[in-house]
C-alpha cells in the first residue's frame, strides 16, 4: 500500500496486489506523459478545440437574471460533442492509452453518458472499446445503449446476485476485467474516483473548464464571480469547474448533491451530505453506507447523479470547509428543468437542472449585481421521456 495521492486522509490505492503494476504504470504516465509531454498537451487541446468544440460558451442569463435578480452566467458543458463534460475526460484519457500504447478500453457506465463518451473516444482513436453497464441501467438507457453500439463498442451486460445491477457493480466488473488484462488494457474511469491516480487525473482532464470561466468571467465583468455553482455526483464537473479558483477564497464554491425523495428518507445520493468515512473503490472518501458497512442503494431522478461515493477531493474541500455543500430534491431539480428550458430555451440535463435548483432556492441570500456562475454539464434530450410525465 502506498500513501500517495492524498488530499488530506483522502483518497489513497486501496485495491488488490495484482492492480498495483497497472496504478504504478498510470501513475507514471500522468506525470511524464499528461503533466510534461508537449506533444500530448498540444494533441489533446487541439481535439478539444476542433472534435469536442471548446472553448465552450459562458452565456449571460438575461432572463433567469432578471427573475433572480442576480447577475446567472451558465458555462455551457451541454454544447460540447456528445451533449456533456464527459467530453473533456475521455478524450484525454484516451489520448493517453494511445500513447501508453494500449490496444484497448474498457469502461464502466451508469447512466450511459460516460460510456457514450468512451465509445465515441475509441473510435476517433482506434481503439476496440468494451462497456461494463448493469442489466437495470441498460434497460432504463436505451438511447445511450444505442449511441455506443453505434460507435463500434460492446456492451457487457452486469448482473449482480445481490442488489440491482447498476454503477457500482459495473464498475466492480471492470476492475475485475482489468486485473486479467493488465498489459493490452486501459481502463478509463469516468469521474473524479477510483484509486490514485485517477482522482488527479480526470480532475485535471476536467479543470480547463473553470481555466476558461475564469478568463472568460474576468472579459466580460472584469471581476470574478461571488460564486460557482455545480452538481455532484462522483465530481468531476464540479471539480473541474472549481479547481482554478480553489486559491481565491473570495469566490465561494458550492456542490449540489441529489436529495432525491429527501435527506431524510433513504432515497437520495447525498454522499458529502449524509455519508461517512470508508473504502469504495479503491479510495477512502465520503460513502453511503449501513452501520455495518454495506454500500447503501442510493437513488436520483438524475441517473447521472446516482452513485454512493463522491471523489475524495471533495471530501476533503468539504472537511477543510472551502466548497459547502448542498442538496436539492428530484422535485426541485424537475422545477429547475423546466424553469431553464421554457425561460431560456436551454434544456438542462436532470443532473445540471440540480445546480440550477439551487440558484432558484438561494437567490435572496446573494446581493443586487452579484455574479453565480453555474456550470451546466450536460443537455437534456436523454431526459425528456424522465420529463414526460411532469407535463400536462
Ligand atoms: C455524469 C454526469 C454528471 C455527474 O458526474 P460528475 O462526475 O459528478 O460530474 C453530471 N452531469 C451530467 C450531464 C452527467 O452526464
């Protein structure tokens, strides 16, 4: 066990023997190769600049402004190809199992965005990609299922004896996967988790987001915002969002976690909210767990949002108290969903619309001329059968 990649007691390689070869390879290709190869870095920005479409757009919200009366910037994730940040990850991940010479990747995925992301990555880069996706969530996904089958990947179905087949057991899946097929194989996680190195790794793959707010914010303002605002799930939109301006305490920083049903019933995924202290894979952070320590089933109406850890990262900006916080139900999300889409023409992604529920909850506690800077991750055409029945 090594102790490196820590944010306070957070995070950490907690995994079996036969991974650690494979992390330590990681581990040296994120120093030398996405740290200092030149090469790499102008490769990669050049297809986020040209494939994926960045920089993306921070747009003034006139009209939720108004309403607010507060100043609402929305960093536009949802117009990068493929509809979220998860962009941003894949390519550069899977720029580096080209250069770390793998033939191939796999990946887990829950909702089906990040898998979708993968897929699309594989082919652009030529690499055979699989995708460990629970039996349940291939059900509730078709679209995304479709999307990656279009893209040339396979889809390994997950069923589990216990539980339902979701996130957590595809993802328990793939590392099994991993372990047998160490040299050939990259496996490209999708958020914020997972063992050292990747909590590093994908945050620093996601961090050109607050990079370009911060430029962007301080062309048209001249002044940094009051505050940043996005949805956690495992944390990599937010943590990408927020990292640039983690030195300037003047900006406070806040993560909305899924309240579903609400806090105080067991239908919710509000890990930093409701969560303690232990080992999910392979890192120690915040996690939803029984008193004896079995992973809770947790639950969003954003499957994007329906996992029972959160990056170690977050845990620790939580313990150090320099990102707060919050939660917002499925019904103030569906709210927020609907007040974006019919007030600005812009169709949030269920897990976005809880950032943006925030903002309409917690305007009054912000001053006149004040700037909230929301991060929208990801558009909505996946949610709208999910939004069907809330219409007349
Ligand atoms: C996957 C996803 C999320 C949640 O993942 P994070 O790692 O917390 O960012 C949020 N929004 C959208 C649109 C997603 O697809």
């Amino acid at each position: 066990m090594k102790s490196s990649g820590k944010f306070g007691k957070y995070g950490g390689m907690f995994v079996p023997e036969a991974l650690m070869p494979a992390l330590e390879d990681l581990e040296k290709a994120y120093f030398g190769i996405v740290k200092k190869n030149r090469k790499f870095k102008e490769e990669l920005n050049q297809l986020l600049k040209d494939y994926a479409g960045r920089p993306t757009p921070l747009y003034f919200a006139k009209n939720l402004s108004k309403k607010l009366g507060i100043k609402i910037y929305l960093k536009r994730e949802d117009l990068l190809h493929g509809g979220a940040h998860k962009a941003n990850n894949a390519l550069g991940q899977g720029l580096l199992a080209k250069y770390m010479g793998k033939t191939r990747m796999i990946a887990e995925t829950g909702a089906g965005q990040h898998g979708f992301a993968t897929a699309m990555v594989g082919a652009l880069l030529n690499i055979g990609t699989e995708i460990y996706m629970g039996v349940e969530d291939i059900e509730r996904q078709k679209m995304n299922v479709l999307k990656m089958k279009a893209c040339g990947a396979k889809i390994h179905p997950v069923e589990v004896r216990r539980g339902v087949g979701t996130l957590k057991d595809a993802i328990n899946e793939a590392l099994r996967d991993w372990i047998t097929n160490i040299k050939t194989t990259y496996y490209l996680i999708g958020s914020v988790v997972g063992p050292h190195p990747y909590p590093s790794l994908v945050r620093d793959f996601q961090k050109v987001i607050g990079q370009e707010i911060k430029k962007q914010i301080l062309a048209k303002e001249g002044r940094l915002p009051q505050a940043i605002v996005a949805c956690v799930g495992g944390g990599s939109n937010a943590l990408g969002a927020f990292y640039s301006f983690i030195q300037n305490p003047e900006v406070s920083l806040v993560g909305v976690e899924a309240a579903g049903k609400g806090l105080n019933t067991p239908k919710h995924s509000a890990t930093i909210s409701r969560g303690s202290d232990g080992i999910l894979h392979g890192s120690l952070s915040k996690i939803l767990q029984t008193k004896d320590g079995q992973i809770k089933e947790v639950y969003s109406i954003a499957a994007g949002l329906d996992y029972p850890g959160v990056g170690p990262q977050h845990s620790f900006l939580a313990e150090i108290k320099r990102v707060a916080y919050a939660a917002a139900t499925d019904r103030e999300a569906i709210e927020a969903f609907k007040t974006l889409s019919e007030i600005e023409g812009i169709i949030p992604a269920l897990e976005s619309a809880h950032a943006v529920a925030y903002i309409l909850k917690e305007a009054k506690k912000y001053k006149k001329g004040d700037i909230v800077v929301i991060n929208l991750s990801g558009r909505g055409d996946k949610d709208l059968e999910t939004m069907e029945r809330f219409y007349e």
